[in-house]
C-alpha cells in the first residue's frame, strides 16, 4: 500500500530542514545518480545471445531504485508485526487505529497473508504533527502457521521491506519464538518486543522476559546472536484485554454480575512508536532505502557488465577472424 510516488526532483514534503534533512537530501541525490548511472548502461544496441534477457532484468532493476526514490520523496516508515499465531498481532495493530479494522478470533491463525493499514494517530499524542512521517503497518501470518520453507521466506521478505520490526509475545517466551526472533534479526533492522496480554500476566516486567531470553541464548550454546542484547525496546501491553466479572448492586437491594470489556492498554506502545518515528523514522527509512539500493545495485552492476563483457568479447572475436582472413593477403617482407 504505497502512496502515489512522485517525480524525481520534485520538492522534498520531509524532513524540511536540519541536518537529518540535509542527509536525508544526499541519500535522495545519490539513488538519484544511481539511476542515471545505470540508465546510461543501458545505452547501445545489444544483440549476443540473452542480451534482451538481460536489459529486461536491468530495467526492472533501475524501476525499482525509481521507486525507492520515489518512496524517499514521500516517506513511509514500515512496520512489520510478526509473532506466532494466538498472540494477539491484529489486535494490537486494532488497538493502535482505535478501531477492529483487522480480523481477530479464536481461531489458530486468523490472518494467512500479509496485510497493509495506514497508521496516523492523532496530532495531539504526537504534539508536532508535523515532523512525524507516514506510518504503514503490516500484518503478517503467524510464524508457526505457515509451511516451513515458506514461513522463512515470507518473513525474510518482509522484513526486508520493513523499516522497523514488532515481535509480539505473550506469556512465556518458547524455544520457537526465539528462534523466530534469531531468524528476523539478520534483517538487521531495529527490533521493539511487544508484551502482549499483560492482563493475564501481571506479574511479568521487562527484566524478566530479558532474562528469559538470555537463558534461551545460553542454551544454545552461544551459537545464536544474542537476542536479549538486539531488542531495542520491550513494551507491555493489553491490546484486548480478557473481559472482567462486574458486581452490579441495585437500588432495590438486588445484586447481579455482569461482564464488561475493559479498554485496551496500548499507551506505551504508541508512545514508543511515536517516539521513535519523530527522532529517527526518516533515518530509519533513508537507511533501509540504501540497503536495498545497495543490493539492487549489485546486481545492476552484474549485469550491465555482462552485457557490455558480452559487447566487448563479440568485438574481439570479430577482430580476430578479420585478423585471421586479412593474414595470407598481406605481403610478405623482402629481404635482400
């Protein structure tokens, strides 16, 4: 769910002034020089074998840095929500909007795919409306309810496009989660560990659930990254809280019991968000831009010099057949 992308050289919307700006101007100019660079690489006519294979993929490629540019020149701070099934991912994502926009349930994974809303929360918990960039959450499947091969996949692509990763637990964190969160980690990007259902767990603090984490690393024998030490954040949190018994007393003296849902607990999350996207949301996506514009140039790179090593070695041979016919009819020395 990207918003429409605008030009290159168009007026940058954010960030306007300050040093973050001027950085965040230099990435642009840069992708900006970038694409020009490997656009000229597409100039001449290619005809060995594959070369139309070839400029296609470099076409593609060059597409994609226009998109991160054009990305750049409105900036998105990404969010990706993971965590295994039954912990309460969409809900959390629900008590950020305010409203039940995602499905929820009982059921073992209610979301199969993953899915985009737009987060814009009010001007009033931010203070400065401002300085704060768009904000796109992405809800994906649990970790444990897709296929192996295609969880992994799922995940690493994902996180790849994200600026910021959510890991939701609640309770005790398993073996599987740890290994979840070992697995997102080589996304290298910045990892919040959100607690949910804290309701049912009043007695669990951040201490806690990082010494949990650090037992599972020393299980591992220290062959895993240590987790503990990547998480940048832990927040508690009640995104639906369990419906509460209410003793009812009437006038008349009759006494019921009713149930009543109590308002979610997402405060300290928002805060965080927020908080985090003011200070660092446009260097966040700036760097992300430029790990994917590192990696597409690499590959841009290859493959325009295969295109060209191709060019030149076609050339050579042709010189080296004419060399071969234009031999036996130059005259030979004399010698007196």
């Amino acid at each position: 769910m990207n918003p429409p992308p605008n030009a290159i050289g168009e007026t940058d919307p954010a960030p306007t002034s300050g040093p973050r700006a001027s950085w965040f101007k230099r990435v642009r100019r840069d992708l900006r020089s970038t694409i020009q660079r490997q656009t000229s690489a597409l100039q001449g006519g290619f005809t060995q074998p594959g070369a139309a294979t070839q400029q296609a993929a470099v076409k593609a490629g060059v597409a994609s840095l226009s998109s991160l540019e054009a990305r750049l020149a409105n900036p998105l701070l990404r969010i990706a929500v993971f965590g295994l099934v039954s912990r309460g991912k969409s809900a959390v994502i629900n008590a950020l909007l305010g409203e039940a926009l995602l499905p929820t349930g009982p059921l073992h994974g209610v979301t199969r795919w993953p899915r985009s809303v737009y987060w814009r929360p009010k001007i009033e918990a931010v203070h400065d409306g401002e300085d704060l960039p768009q904000i796109e959450l992405i809800d994906t499947p649990g970790l444990d309810e897709v296929a192996g091969e295609a969880r992994g996949q799922m995940a690493q692509e994902v996180a790849h496009q994200a600026d910021l990763i959510l890991f939701v637990v609640a309770g005790d964190i398993t073996r599987t989660e740890y290994e979840a969160l070992v697995d997102l980690q080589t996304a290298r990007k910045p990892l919040v560990l959100v607690f949910n259902k804290i309701d049912l767990y009043p007695d669990t603090d951040r201490q806690a659930i990082t010494a949990a984490l650090n037992a599972l690393w020393r299980q591992g024998d220290g062959r895993d990254p240590n987790v503990a030490l990547s998480v940048d954040e832990i927040v508690m949190v009640a995104a639906a809280p369990a419906p509460l018994q209410v003793r009812v007393e009437w006038p008349d003296g009759r006494i019921t019991h009713t149930w009543e849902t109590p308002a979610p607990d997402i405060a300290p999350l928002k805060t965080a968000l927020v908080t985090l996207a003011r200070q660092d949301g446009t260097a966040l996506i700036a760097l992300n831009a430029l790990r994917e514009a590192d990696h597409l140039e690499t590959e841009l790179a290859r493959r325009a010099m295969a295109l060209h090593q191709a060019d030149a070695d076609a050339l050579i041979l042709k010189f080296a057949k004419y060399k071969a016919i234009a031999s036996p009819l130059t005259p030979l020395p004399c010698w007196i």
